[in-house]
C-alpha cells in the first residue's frame, strides 16, 4: 500500500508488463510506470467501500495531472484511451500475499458513478512489493 515515501512494486498481471511495465513506483503522492513517461501526481479521496468489483476498490486517489499524463503517454502499448482520473488501490496481502496490491484505473469524472456495468474503467494491474 502506499507510504509517504516511494516503494517499488513489480508487475504480476499478465500483459502488465506490455501495458505500464514490470516495475511501478508508489507513493501516496505519485505513482510512475516504467514504459510511460512522466508520473502521475495523486492525492488521496476516500476509501471505496463495499465494492462488489473485485478489480477497483480501496483506497482511491484523484490524478491530479490526469490530461498532462495522458498527452505523455496516448497511444502507448494499450494504454487507457482517455486520461485516467482516478486510481484505486486494493490490498491483496489475504490473495496473493504479503505486499500485494490492485491497481484500478478509471477515466469517469466521479469515482462514486461506477459500477460493473459503466463504462471508464481503463485498467486493473496486481503488483507486488519489491
């Protein structure tokens, strides 16, 4: 889970290493995916509960430089399609271990509007601490 400081993570998805990268750094400020350029500024908006969506869910943070980031890195590898506003983040230390965590994408104006059935979910990555 994010820390004050940045901790890097690495890839365990398939396909993640194509996409963003096989290694990520975390913080509770930023987060930066080795195949795309420049990072994402973030700051900390709620706790997404009771999720019924195993792929988002958690902590969730607001990309504050969404369209800068997304002009950086459209067209890139599959890349989400429009800029990502939103990024959750879910502990999976109970699944897949100790300093596993989910990484959620979304590209919707307000978090709180998804569900399964909406559209603007860009991605879903699990990452491991390094």
């Amino acid at each position: 889970m994010p820390t004050d400081s940045i901790r890097v993570y690495d890839a365990l998805s398939n396909g993640t290493s194509v996409t963003l990268g096989d290694t990520m750094k975390l913080s509770r400020t930023s987060a930066q995916f080795s195949l795309l350029k420049g990072e994402m500024k973030l700051k900390y908006s709620d706790v997404w509960k009771n999720s019924d969506n195993t792929e988002f869910g958690g902590d969730v943070y607001q990309v504050l430089n969404a369209d800068e980031f997304f002009s950086l890195n459209k067209g890139k590898n599959g890349f989400c399609d429009k800029p990502v506003r939103w990024m959750t983040i879910r502990n999976l230390n109970d699944s897949l271990g100790e300093g596993a965590i989910r990484v959620g994408m979304l590209s919707i104006d307000d978090w709180r509007t998804y569900n399964a059935n909406s559209l603007g979910a860009c991605s879903a990555d699990s990452f491991t601490l390094k």
